[in-house]
C-alpha cells in the first residue's frame, strides 16, 4: 500500500492553531523541524499560564498521532513559559535532545 502524502509544514501550522483556540495562555508556537524525521512535528509552545519550573528539565509530551495508519506521525510538544523560552533562546536552557532552534518557525495566534 503506498505511503500517504504528508504535509508537515501544514500540519505543524494546523495544530499550532488548534492549540491557540484550546489554551488562552499560548503566546507563541514555534515549529522546530530541524533534524527531525520527515513525519515528525515538534512544538514548544510558549505559555503565560503554565508554572515556572525553571529548575527541573524541560521535557516534550510525545503524541503518537494516527499509529498504525498511512497518516501516522508523531507530534511533540514542549510547553515553557515566557522566561523558559528566554532562557532557551539565550543558551541558558536546553531543549530535548536532538532537537533545534535552527529554522524555527513562529506561529501567533489569529
């Protein structure tokens, strides 16, 4: 059976919005497809609302999305605060392993 056609960047897009409509603390989306698995959407999603736990790891939620069908990817969302983010962005933070800001995208709310 051939494999279905996958949109990452539209999908990547579509969730960053839903997740907008869903948490009114989400101020920012950023997609991070560098190094990643063509089937692979990794967000972190900058966050007002969330507690600052500046001290622990920062660590992604994996969603298995479609398993089992030619849709199927994964999709992995790491949720920070602003200050987190700041901290990322400054190299005082780390992201997961493997993952990147090199060619983030970043998604705002409509």
């Amino acid at each position: 059976m051939p494999a279905t056609q996958f949109d990452r960047d539209s999908m990547a897009r579509w969730y960053a919005n839903e997740h907008f409509k869903t948490d009114p603390g989400i101020e920012a989306v950023y997609f991070l497809p560098s190094n990643s698995d063509d089937r692979e959407i990794r967000l972190v999603e900058v966050n007002n609302l969330i507690a600052d736990r500046t001290n622990e790891s920062l660590e992604a939620i994996d969603f298995g999305v479609d398993r089992g069908m030619d849709s199927e990817h994964s999709l992995s969302v790491l949720d920070v605060t602003p200050a987190q983010w700041e901290q990322l962005r400054a190299g005082d933070a780390s992201l997961p392993a493997g993952w990147s800001l090199e060619g983030q995208i970043r998604y705002e709310p409509r």
